[in-house]
C-alpha cells in the first residue's frame, strides 16, 4: 500500500530551490532513512511529509488522496503523522505532563492520559523520570521523552529528524532499540533524516538520497535524469549542471542513465596520465566512506556521483574530503535506465 507519492514537488526559499523531486513513492509499514549532506534538503523534504509546510508546486498523495494543503484537511493528517525534531521543545514543567500534551490536546481523559504517558516513557527507559523537569534534561534523555510523547499520540507513521545527532552511546542504543520496535513490532511507517550510513543500514529497509534538494536515484547510487543528443562524435548525455557524459545510444531525447560506480575512476588534479585528462571533469570530494575492503567516494562534478575504490587506489589518491579531483568515467559506465 502506498503511504507517500510525491511528484513535481519543490519548495523555495528565498528564491533558492532547496527541494526539487520528480517522483517520490514511499510504502505504509516501511522503515526509510532520508541520507545526504548538510544542506541536501532532508529537514525540507520531512517538514513537507509531516504536513507542516505546503511545497510551493507539485502534488503529495498520503494513503493514496491527495493532499488539500488548508487547516480543516490538514488536522486530520496531522493525528496521523507526528515529526520528532532533532532538538524537540520541552515544556517547563514534568516529564510526565510534556508525554500528556498531546492526548490532552485530543481531549483524552486524565486517567487515560496518564495510563499511556506512562506506558510510553516504560517504553524508551524514562519512567523513573516521570516527575522530573522536563526542560532540564540530557539532550538524549529530551530525544527519549519526545520519542514518548510522539508515541502517546499513537501515529501511523513517525517522522525522524536526525534522531541521534547530538546524544551519546547509551542514548543512542535505546533511540535505535525504539525505532526498531516501533517498525517491526507495531506496524508504525519510519522515516528518518541521517548523514550516518551506519545508522541508515541498522534502522532503515530502504534508503533515499538526497543532494542539493534532488534525489540521486533509488538506493542512491547514481541513477540521473539526462537529456540525449547525437552529434558528430557521438550520442552525449547531459546531466546537472550541464555535465556532458559519452553514451553509447541511438536515442535522443529525455532519459535516465545510471553510471555504474565501479567504473568511476579518480585521480588527483595534477596526474599526468592521459586518462586522466581524456575526458575528465574536476570534482570536489564531498564524502568518503569505509565499508568493508572498499573506500566510497561521493565527488561532486556538476553533479553528485559515487565511486568505488579499494583501500590501495584510495591511499594512492591521497585526498582529503574538501580537496578536488580529476573525475574519469569511462562511456561502459553508462546505461540507460528508461
């Protein structure tokens, strides 16, 4: 069943598009990790899924309707969908009373209130808590009782941002160990922003990318939108910011090419082979990641793309994140996708 489908969406922002998505499917009952940089969008893209603020153009189906972005709609998606900020509010008040908010706000009773609030802190480790301060706890014990307080309101899905970027292990253990049977073992929808892979493989079913507010394929891994023509030298594909790519294609025309990571190669800016001058383009290293015998590589040509490397290749490059890049991409590492 489809939770979320998303097309033509974008938000803008003083003139600046900070989100711009084609198409966008997301399944009830599912666990997604929303992963990207600083600055990707990711905060963007939950506030529009929490229903919080309308994009300035496209259509957000939910449960399969059509979202009407006016209050009287909006209420009732709102009991459906709760967000969890990454530095959640609390009031000046107990630990127990911020967990009731919500219920209290829906008109539950007070015994019935204070039965689940306390149901819901046993469940993320506060209940000793319960007649403390709220305001004047840890950050991760704050992201606990939010988790609670969230909970209490009994969604159907749950919005995640950044859930343990500023907690400790401990902490973080028990948000993980939460998410985890709030999936698996209650049927909740997870959506969660993270730039930790690891924590995106631990907690997450499936991962969307984001970079500079567009998605960069499913999985993430370098599946673009391109625009094919046949010049004399050949069919290029255009993607980006007006990065031209030899393809292989007696097409032209709209499509999407995926450029498989493998065949990605990197060089430092002053290598004197000629592949690395024949068709390179110079890129900014943006992100390197250790996972198992293979160094990941996300470099930014005008467009964000991931390359493999092994540990060799990666001591031999010698960069660090930040630095630039030659980028080649040999024309067998394109493929048309649609």
């Amino acid at each position: 069943m489809s939770l979320y489908a998303l097309r033509d969406v974008r938000q803008v922002f003083e003139g600046r598009t900070v989100l711009d998505i084609e198409a966008l499917e997301l399944a009830a009952g599912g666990s997604y990790a929303l992963l990207g940089p600083n600055g990707s969008g990711k905060t963007t893209l939950l506030h529009v899924l929490a229903f919080l603020r309308p994009p300035h153009h496209g259509e957000v189906r939910f449960q399969g309707r059509r979202v009407e972005w006016r209050d009287g709609a909006l209420t009732a998606l709102r009991r459906k969908v709760v967000l969890v900020d990454q530095h959640p509010i609390m009031f000046s008040t107990t630990v127990l009373k911020n967990v009731e908010y919500g219920l209290r706000m829906r008109g539950v009773s007070a015994p019935e209130r204070r039965k689940t609030a306390e149901e819901c802190l046993e469940r993320v480790g506060m209940s000793a808590f319960a007649q403390r301060p709220a305001h004047l706890l840890s950050g991760g014990e704050t992201q606990r009782v939010a988790i609670a307080r969230a909970m209490a309101c009994r969604p159907e899905v749950m919005l995640f941002d950044e859930p343990t970027a500023s907690v400790d292990l401990e902490n973080q253990a028990v948000i993980d160990g939460v998410i985890r049977e709030l999936c698996r073992e209650q049927g909740i929808s997870i959506i969660f922003s993270t730039h930790k892979r690891l924590e995106a493989a631990r907690l997450a079913e499936e991962k969307v990318f984001l970079f500079q507010g567009r998605l960069t394929g499913p999985g993430g891994e370098n599946l673009l939108t391109c625009t094919i023509e046949q010049r004399e030298q050949g069919a290029v594909c255009t993607v980006g910011n007006n990065v031209a790519l030899p393809l292989r294609t007696d097409r032209s025309g709209l499509g999407r090419v995926f450029i498989k990571p493998d065949l990605i190669r990197l060089f430092p800016l002053d290598a004197g082979s000629k592949e690395a001058d024949d068709q390179g383009h110079v890129g900014e290293v943006l992100q390197m990641t250790a996972e198992g015998s293979k160094i990941k590589v996300l470099v930014d040509i005008g467009v964000p793309l991931r390359g493999i490397l092994s540990q060799e290749e990666a001591r031999s490059l010698d960069v660090m994140v930040g630095e630039k890049v030659r980028v080649h991409i040999d024309p067998e590492a394109l493929e048309l996708a649609g």
